[in-house]
C-alpha cells in the first residue's frame, strides 16, 4: 500500500467516497486518487514524492501553473491584515474593475464564492428580470451543482452515469429544457413551444465538461439571434473559458454578446471565488438595489479577492494566450499523429489552451458523438499515463488543462508517454 491508498480508506471512513467533490475518487478509472503534497508551476508532487506534469491545474484555475510567486505573495501579504470581515474592502471594488476591464459587455460584477452559485445567481437574475421561469441548457454541459442545473449534466455527473441527480425536485427539474449543443434547430424547437416562458439560454461557450467541444461555426451567433428573436437572456457560463481563451473569455474570441456572464476557477486564482456580471441595467436587479436575493458571508473574501487581482494581473499579456494556445495545438497535433500512427481509435479536439482525446473514432462535434467514446479505454489510457508521470483529469469527460508554466520539456514527455501508452493499447485491441 503506498501513501495515498492509506489516506485514501482514512478518509473514505468519514467523507463520501473519501472525497469532496466526485471525480476526484477515481471511481470511472478503477483506482485509488493520488492524495497531493505539493505543487509548482506544471508539475504536481503526491505524498509519496511522485513527481507528475499536471494536465488538470485545479481543474482549470492554475492557468500560470502552481504557487505562482507573485499570487502568493499578494495572498501572504493581504492575509496579514485578517481573513474576513464581512464589511466592504477595496480589493473587491478592484478586482470587479479589473474584471469589466478585461471582459467586453458587461458593467457590473457580484462576487460568490464558487461557480455553481455563479450560474445559480445568474439563473435568478435571468428569471427575476423577464418574469419568466424556464431555463434552457444544453446536455452533457454542467453549470455546478445547484438544483435547477443538474439536469442533463456533464462532468462527474456524466462520470458518475447520473446526469441527472436524486434530491432535485420534479417541479424545479421540469423549468429546465433541454436542447442539443450545436443543434440551433433544437433550441429553437423549444423556444417556439414554449413561447413567451424561456428566461434564458445558458451554454458552455466551448463545451468542456463533456470533453471538450468547441462550438460549430454559427453556433454561438444563431443562440444570439434566437435569444433576441424570443425575448430571452443568454447567459454564459465561462467558469471554464474565462480569462481562458483570451482576456475577455468566449464573447472576446468568438465575438459574440452575452446577456450575463458566469466565472469561476481562473478568476479566483487558485482561491474559492466564483462571479456574475452583465450590464448595469440587469445587475441592478440584484438586492440591495433590485428584488433578486443573493447574499454571501465570505463573498469578496479579501485574501480570495488578492489572489484574484493578482493572478488576472498576469494574465494582462496577450503573448500568454497565444503561447497556451500555441503549445495546445502541438500537443494536440502530435496526438492526432501518434493516433494515425498505433491506430488505438482516438479523436483530439482541441480549442485555445484546452483539449480532449476521446476514445472513439468518430469526429466529436456534440453530444452524442463524445457519448460515443469507450471510457474503459480512457481509464487505461489515464493508468499509463500516470504511471509515466502525466497527471491528467481521471475521467473521459473532462478537458486537458495546459497552463503558461508548462514548458516545453514538459510538453516533449508527454507525448513521449502518450507514445508508450498507445503503443500498449493498440498491442492489446
Ligand atoms: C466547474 C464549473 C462550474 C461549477 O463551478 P464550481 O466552482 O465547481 O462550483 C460551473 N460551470 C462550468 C462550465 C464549470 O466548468
């Protein structure tokens, strides 16, 4: 037994599953989750001292890699002054400028403490603003784990074989329509049956908790004019693709307008934040100024709020994009050549800094084609890898995160294991 097994039944005996949040159990690649001791820039250590080139940063927050000197410091020094208050302190007023400032169309920002209340507050707004009850989200996206959200979910909920979760009452799962990614025709088929009741489309810009797959060419456009055509918001959800695929997320890269805009990950820096922001006519809906309620203890927390400000700082340099985006396409290119070459019957996709290799032949471009993949191949494919050192996302569902930090002899070994572990998948087919 090494280290991470015996943390493992330890904790397996007081928390489900041994874990706080489902995928991180390993349970859909049959093995024990590696505990962590620490991290620096692309690379992840275990308790045993393994050292591994991280593909999951956080599952997306560490876009500059790990314990990046300068959002320490910035946490070290702002946490010498208190952890919370719970009274107003500038560094939210700053981060909420630094975020209108990098992202196009939106005027005013509230700050949660997670993605999930993000999406669940920016569903609020939508409702409280048009008067009208019914969402429509795509499937196989996830928007977290709030009730009206787990419906037709991606991520662990895909994982698990339970898109949709027990507890979720019928009556607030029957608000929630579902609609087919990059399937405009699906999304206008309910918005014409349920005329005058939709508040809002809300979408994965580039869908990634399904793997990733990026939005067919007029995808994103048709969603705006079926918006405007039916008098409902769009919202979307970049907890993965802000401050991701460019400075202004998804509305900056593909130039097209959302209504209200939901982040996570990145915008916290690696610390709990999570936010929702749009124009100054619908945020003032919020309370104090509005009817719609949503309130947060540690919301704004300062030493959250530090990490935030500093880790978008860094992001303020353009080259950064385009070196992530650049060292994707590599990767991603030299995956596609292993898998001319071993013939294992894989697909990569790969958009901006986030990629996907699916077990399957197929060309991946929505849902059912990534629900096509043969996830006990992925499992052996992660198994090999991560005995190489490669630590990527346990689960066939989820992107590849590559970050500023790795390098490009990280870059190099990765493929050099993806090369043995084809190799040894295609001996066994
Ligand atoms: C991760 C994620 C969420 C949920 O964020 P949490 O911080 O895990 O609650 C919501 N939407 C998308 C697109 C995500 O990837």
């Amino acid at each position: 037994m090494d280290t991470s097994e015996k943390m493992f039944a330890q904790a397996c005996e007081v928390m489900p599953g041994g874990v706080n949040s489902p995928v991180r159990a390993y349970r859909a690649v049959n093995m024990t989750p590696r505990f962590i001791h620490h991290a620096k820039g692309s690379h992840i250590f275990d308790v045993d001292g393994v050292d591994y080139v991280d593909y999951v940063g956080s599952w997306g927050p560490m876009i500059l890699g790990h314990s990046h000197p300068i959002v320490l410091q910035a946490v070290e020094e702002t946490m010498k002054n208190g952890l919370s208050f719970g009274a107003p302190t500038g560094r939210e007023t700053e981060l909420a400028q630094l975020v209108i400032s990098m992202v196009p169309n939106i005027e005013m920002v509230r700050m949660v403490n997670s993605g999930t209340e993000a999406v669940m507050s920016a569903v609020r707004v939508a409702r409280g603003a048009t008067g009208r009850d019914k969402i429509i989200k795509f499937e196989g996206c996830y928007h977290g784990h709030s009730d009206s959200m787990l419906v037709k979910a991606g991520s662990g909920a895909l994982t698990g074989g339970r898109p949709d979760s027990a507890g979720v009452p019928a009556a607030v799962a029957g608000d929630t329509l579902t609609a087919q990614y990059n399937d405009l025709d699906s999304v206008e088929r309910l918005l014409a049956a349920n005329a005058g009741q939709v508040a809002a489309v809300i979408v994965e810009p580039v869908a990634a908790n399904m793997g990733v797959v990026p939005p067919a060419e007029g995808f994103l456009p048709g969603l705006r004019a079926l918006c405007d055509k039916h008098g409902a918001l769009l919202i979307f959800d970049e907890v993965i693709t802000g401050f991701r695929l460019a400075q202004g997320g998804a509305q900056e890269y593909f130039g097209v307008r959302a209504d209200l805009v939901t982040f996570g990950k990145i915008i916290g820096g690696g610390m709990p934040v999570g936010a929702f922001a749009g124009s100054k006519k619908l945020m003032e809906h919020v309370a104090p100024t509005g009817p719609v309620y949503q309130a947060g203890t540690l919301s704004g927390n300062p030493v959250a709020m530090a990490a935030g400000i500093a880790q978008l700082n860094l992001l303020k340099n353009k080259e950064i994009y385009t070196n992530i985006e650049n060292n994707a396409a590599w990767l991603a290119q030299q995956l596609r050549d292993l898998e001319a070459q071993y013939q294992i019957g894989c697909t990569v996709n790969q958009i901006g800094s986030l990629l996907s290799v699916f077990f399957t032949d197929k060309p991946v471009t929505d849902f059912a084609g990534a629900k096509s993949s043969d996830t006990e191949r992925y499992a052996a494919y992660f198994r090999e890898m991560l005995k190489q050192g490669v630590y990527l996302a346990p689960a066939q569902f989820e992107a590849m995160f590559v970050s500023a930090a790795h390098t490009i002899d990280d870059l190099t070994w990765t493929v050099t294991a993806a090369k043995l572990a084809m190799q040894k998948l295609s001996a066994e087919k």
